[in-house]
C-alpha cells in the first residue's frame, strides 16, 4: 500500500526535539541582564541594550548571509576556487527550457530553489532538471512575500506542502530558501519542525525577480569569491523582450566565473550537505 506522505514532514526530525539558543535569544537574554545593573550606574544607560536588540530585530532580517535567528547557510567553507549557482522561483515553461541547455553547455550543476505550486503546474520542466542532474530546494509553495510574517503554523504547511509536492516526483528536500531571502524571528520556531536547513546567498544581482536584467552579469562578477552562492532566478523578464537579454546575462555569468579562474560546482559540494533525498521506489521495502 503507497503511502502519500513524506518520509520526513513536521515534527519528524530529531532537529524537533530541542533547539539551541539562536543568537538573537541570547542577544535579548544580555539585553535583559543587563538593565538593572545599568539603571544603578545611570538609569539613562538601561535602555540603550534593549534599544540596540530592537534595532537588531529590525534591520539583521534584511542581510541574508547572517544567522541571526537561526543557523543560515549562506557560502561555502572549502577554501576552494568553487562557486554554486542557484536559481529562484521555477519551473517555468518558458525560461527553464532555455536555461536548462546553457548550463548543460558550460558544464554547470546548479540547484533550483521552486515553489510548490509551480512544480505542480509545470511538473514536466521539474522532470527536466532532475534528468538533467540538477538539485532542487524548497522555496515554499506560493513564494508569499510577506511569509516572513506569518505564524509559524502557515510557514511550517507552505514547506510541507512543497514537500508533499516533491514526494511525487520520488525525492524530498533538505534545503530551504525563504522568499525574499529575509529571515525573521517566524522561521526560528518553523523551520526545526521542518527538518530543513536554511540557505541564503552571498552574491546577487539584485535583479529584482529578473526585473532588472540588463547589467545582471557585472553585478554578480564584481567581487565574486570562492565559496560564493550565487542567486539567479528561472522566470521569464516582465518585458517578454528581455528574455534574450536575460539568457545573454547569464552565460555572460558562467564565462565570467571561469575566466575569474573559479569552478561552477554543485551546492551539496560546496556546502557538504545534500540538497534532497530520493525516496523508497514502489518496490522498496521499508526496513525498521
């Protein structure tokens, strides 16, 4: 008998047992801690922790690469020339079909970060990057951009319900990239239950959703490290005239990493992590 639910789904994971204390609990903690003892030097002086914390709270969401909340994967550690590629928002009839040749022709392995209801939508172009050896992450089921926001409740059933998506095509996710790459106090108390571990980027374009794509190339070059994740996004330009233009950009992209001297390698090696899992086949039997 086929059971229709994932191997892993919330609460599933030894990560759901217990946490650590995120950097922003024990930011908070020595916030607290420490009023009274400056409220008796100079009570002017006590609120200046718990004012830094807020700030804190308020602006750290909007840097990606911090994990401040919780652990965020946002470059690789391998002192290597090796850089991965990652692609935002897909499967799309239109851009991925396209897409997919180009990094076949450089000799790229990227990861595509799809929401679910894409992936339902256009189960066909999911088939073509897992064929093609590609990695997919969970990039939640509706990319709501103001998810962030959410409780935790709605941000756990967007990531399961993904995951539900995923374990038809026979795999699950290990990796999640939030929308809009910003990261809140939500995730802190969602993603444990999840079982997936949160990724970020180092290098983007800014490109706004490939709003913005003409000069995307230089602005993802220009510094560009080893051990950079790289952000890119699989969805057609708002202006069907800046496909072309988007599809110049990035191979502008792969050529200009490998004449920096780097390597495009895939992000479970970069990071040592794996990026999904394949699930038991009809025929498998679980073992206990």
């Amino acid at each position: 008998m086929k059971d229709s639910k994932p191997a892993i789904g919330p609460g599933d994971h030894p990560a759901c047992s217990r946490r650590p204390f995120s950097v922003a609990e024990w930011s908070g903690f020595l916030a607290f801690f420490l009023y009274l003892p400056l409220w008796m030097v100079d009570p002017r002086l006590a609120p200046v922790p718990l004012a830094g914390f807020i700030l804190a709270c308020l602006v750290l969401p909007f840097f990606p690469e911090l994990s401040f909340f919780l652990p965020v994967i946002s470059r690789g550690r391998t002192g290597r020339s090796w850089v991965s590629l990652t692609f935002d928002d897909g499967p799309d009839p239109v851009s991925t079909p396209l897409l997919l040749p180009l990094l076949e022709r450089y000799g790229a392995t990227a990861t595509f970060f799809v929401t679910g209801d894409r992936a339902s939508r256009y189960p066909e172009n999911l088939r073509e990057i897992l064929a093609r050896g590609h990695g997919i992450g969970n990039h939640s089921y509706t990319h709501d951009d103001y998810i962030m926001f959410r409780n935790p409740d709605t941000i756990v059933g967007e990531i399961d319900r993904t995951q539900q998506v995923f374990s038809k095509f026979g795999f699950l996710a290990c990796l999640f990239r939030p929308p809009v790459g910003i990261i809140t106090s939500r995730y802190a108390d969602a993603l444990p239950r999840t079982g997936l571990q949160a990724v970020n980027f180092s290098r983007r374009a800014r490109d706004l959703g490939n709003r913005r794509v003409h000069g995307l190339a230089r602005r993802i070059l220009r510094n560009l490290q080893a051990d950079d994740i790289i952000l890119l996004h699989d969805i057609p330009p708002r202006r069907v005239g800046n496909l072309p233009v988007w599809l110049s950009e990035v191979e502008s992209v792969l050529a200009g990493i490998k004449e920096k001297g780097l390597t495009v390698v895939s992000l479970d090696t970069l990071i040592g992590q794996p990026v999904m899992v394949a699930l038991p086949g009809p025929g498998e039997a679980k073992k206990d």
